[in-house]
C-alpha cells in the first residue's frame, strides 16, 4: 500500500495526521535549522501509552534524540507526575532542550475500523487503546461510580474519572471512542503543562509536542495528528505557538 493511501485511511477520521516517522523527521529540521541544535543536545521524555504496540512503531530516528524518559502509563497519561518531571529536567545538556512528546493513542486497521488494529502473529484484531475502550465500556454501562480510586487499578481507574467527568460529551458523539480519545488528550495536555510550568529546566528551549498518536495494522505503521506544538524560551520566557508553521 502506498503512503498516500495509508494517509487517506487516517485523515478520514485525523485530516491533519501525518505518519510519525515524517513527524520525527520534521521536529529533527525544526531543532537543526531553527534552533541551531543537534539532536543529542536534545533530552526526549515521552508521555504515551505504556501498549508494546508503541515500543514496537517507535520511530528509529527519535533515538538521535537523548533518552527517551518514559513519563506516560495507560493512554499516555502523565503518571510519573513532579518527580519524574524534575527527574527528566535534571538530565538535559545545559545548552540543548527538552522535548516533551504526549498524548493518549487509537488505532485505526487498514481497512479504517476505529479502535483497534492487528497486531503481529495475531490472527483477530486487538483493542486500541485497550484501556479507554474498557473505561469508555464502563461508561456507557453506568460502572464508574465518581471518586471510586483503588490501588491495584489506579491508573485506569483515573482513565475512568476522566471519561465521567465528561460523560454527556462523549456518549452524544458519532464516534464515542474518538471524542473519548479527545477528552483524554485535553487531560493529559492540561497535567503536562502544570508540570512543565512548576518544573525548572537548566537548558535553552522546552520543546512541547501534544498529538494523538494514531496505531495501525503491523504493515502500515504508526501516524501522528499532532494538537499542540509550542516552544519556550528559557532564558526570555517567551512562549511561541508553531503549530500551524510545521504541523
């Protein structure tokens, strides 16, 4: 199958999704020739879905970058918090950046089923993500009972909370596990940058990519829709919007 037709699949449900290796190669030019810094100035922490899916579709030319810090537990959400946050910014070169890749993950099969995709030496398809299909599951049963937190499922029982907050939201959609997806972007974009702003960083730039990440079939890849792309300024503050310029 040839890129434009794997892009077609994807774009019907992301339009501005791109395959993830052309977004890695992109933020690489962005740091060359804008920023005026190579990639192994650069310490990458990554805030995605804990799914072997996502180590297996891992871009190889994201490995120029330092790291990755693995901040994300299921669907991406920031579950190493402050700690791993501070933990990540005590490691960046004093003259490189930061860059925070985050977002929850959906699949879509090449024959453009939403929610799942088939994995290698599978015979059936899978769930994609599997944890927001089972919270969106207990959603729409009426399951999650709000404030319910428990040890042994903590992270999904955050997943959980998340949904219900905007249950109304997500079960009048067409398409309840996109805007389920949606809802859980906004979370995960909303902790990572109360993190970003009670974190010092030692280093030039902070570099913020928010995306969906978006799974398909073994032979197709993975592609990027990204939401959010800003870059901050550690010695002036200044704040800069680039999404429309490169995504």
């Amino acid at each position: 199958m040839k890129k434009r037709e794997k892009l077609a699949i994807i774009r019907a449900y992301y339009p501005n999704a791109i395959t993830t290796i052309d977004s890695v190669n992109r933020l690489i030019d962005f740091v060359e020739e804008k920023l005026d810094l190579e990639p192994a100035q650069v310490m990458l922490a990554d805030s995605v879905c804990s799914d072997d899916v996502n180590s297996i579709q891992y871009p190889a030319r994201a490995h120029e970058f330092l790291g990755p810090f693995k901040m994300g537990g299921l669907d991406g959400f920031p579950f190493t918090g402050l700690t791993g946050m501070g933990a990540f910014a005590s490691h960046v070169p004093d003259s490189g950046a930061v860059f925070i890749y985050y977002g929850p993950h959906i699949g879509i099969t090449k024959t453009g089923a939403i929610g799942e995709i088939h994995r290698l030496g599978q015979h059936k398809n899978s769930g994609c993500c599997g944890a927001a299909k089972g919270a969106l599951q207990k959603l729409m049963n009426n399951e999650i009972v709000e404030g319910r937190m428990t040890d042994l499922d903590y992270q999904m029982n955050t997943i959980e909370q998340i949904l219900l907050r905007h249950k109304d939201r997500i079960l009048s959609s067409d398409i309840p596990l996109k805007e389920a997806t949606s809802v859980i972007y906004e979370a995960i974009d909303t902790r990572i940058n109360e993190l970003v702003n009670q974190t010092k960083y030692k280093c030039k730039y902070v570099i913020l990519m928010g995306a969906v990440l978006i799974n398909s079939d073994s032979d197709l890849g993975s592609f990027t829709s990204t939401q959010r792309f800003d870059v901050i300024d550690q010695q002036t503050g200044e704040r800069k919007d680039l999404m429309q310029a490169y995504f």
